[in-house]
C-alpha cells in the first residue's frame, strides 16, 4: 500500500509455477530477457492504462472525436484461459476503489515498472509452457506470455497502491489484426494503455488496435464488448 513519504517499492517478483494446477509456490527472481516486440502467439495480450492528468501529452484531436474514456456496451463472454482465475488471484477481480488519486510520482513509477517488466520477463506461449492453448496465470521462473504480463503489471501496480478500480485487462486485435490484449489504468484525462510490446504508454486512440472487451470495471471478474478503434471505426 501506498507509504505516507509518497515513495513506492517498485521490487517484483514472480511465482513459479508447474502448469495449469499452481499453488502457493515460492517467489523467484525474474529471468533477464526482453520480450520481443511480435509475438507467434494467435491470442497474445498487452495493457491498457489510463493516466492522470498530469500524464503526458493529451492525445487532442483523437480523444475530442473518440472519446477520452473506453465506453463498455453488452455483457461478453470472457477470454479463453480467464476461467478461474479469480479464484486463484482474488486482487484480479477485486473490484472496491480505494478513492486514491494517481500523482505525478506515481506515473514515473508506472513507467517504470512497465519497461522493467518488458524488459525482464521472457516471452513463452502457453502451448509450451503448460500444454494448453489459453492459461491466464503469472509468468513463471520461464516467463509467461502477453496477458500474463499483463497481469503481473496490475499485481505490482496494484502493491505500490495504485487504486485496483482504475485497472482492468481488454482484449485487442493489434495493427496486424492478431489477437492481443491490454490493461486499463482509468484516470481523470483518459485511458491509457500499458503494452508489453512497447514501453511507450499512450492513450488507448493512439494505439491503433481494435479493442474487443474489457474486465466490466464494477464487476471485474465479467466482462463488457468495447468494438471500438481500428477496424471498428
């Protein structure tokens, strides 16, 4: 949780896993390897963040003409491989705000544990790690693919005492029409996207993907179809 100093850990962490059936294994250091920017992957994921408003450039034009915010429409399935997952991480679905707001501080934090993350965990599909085609779980001592990324990005942001209501994971399909995913940092200026095939965090209009469904940010452990941005506009 947040400190009264202001100043966030920033360490991770992961937890080795053995498959699909993982449980209370012990931490272990990240293996050093950049993930590289295309995936072989045919479902790969990223993040969505949304920034504050202190956050970098405001994305102008594209923000005035689509919206500075995702808007969610009808219930959706979920993505192949999310089943359960909310048993095994409860902070993934867990849908109480904090009330706390995002800081300049904060947002340098946030970039850098974004390229750290990129920059330390290998990228391994779920095929050859657990034998399944979809697995949503944190990398492993091997490393993990796009949504396990993902999702260690919104456990360590959510250590650092980042409001959990402001964090969602969304499907994609990216500037080559591939299955990917995203995770969501809401703030007052927008949604932003964090993505584990570029360190930049733009506003989600500046991404130039075609964002599918996203977590429903009441109710995270269901999810809301978006069809908006690339091929859908």
């Amino acid at each position: 949780m947040r400190k009264s100093s202001g100043r966030m850990k920033t360490h991770i962490s992961i937890s080795k896993v053995s498959g699909p059936a993982r449980s209370g294994l012990p931490a272990l250091p990240i293996r050093i390897g950049r993930a590289p920017r295309a995936r072989r992957s045919t479902f790969m994921f990223g993040l969505i963040v949304a920034a504050s408003t202190s956050f970098g450039p405001t994305a102008k034009a594209a923000e005035r003409a689509t919206g500075a915010f995702l808007k969610s429409g009808s219930e959706i399935s979920a993505p192949d491989g999310f089943s359960g997952v909310c048993g095994r991480l409860s902070w993934m679905c867990a849908s109480q705000s904090n009330g706390t707001a995002i800081s300049d501080a904060d947002m340098d934090a946030i970039r850098k544990v974004n390229t750290q993350i990129n920059r330390q965990v290998r990228y391994i599909e779920d095929v050859d790690q657990y034998s399944v085609e979809e697995y949503w779980a944190l990398p492993s001592s091997r490393g993990g693919d796009c949504e396990d990324i993902a999702m260690l990005k919104m456990r360590e942001l959510i250590a650092m005492g980042i409001d959990p209501a402001r964090l969602f994971l969304a499907t994609v399909l990216d500037r080559k029409n591939r299955n990917h995913a995203v995770l969501v940092l809401r703030t007052a200026s927008g949604d932003y996207v964090l993505d584990n095939q570029t360190n930049k965090i733009v506003h989600w209009t500046k991404t130039r993907y075609s964002f599918v469904r996203m977590q429903n940010p009441t109710s995270r452990n269901r999810w809301q179809k978006l069809m908006v941005g690339g091929v859908f506009s």
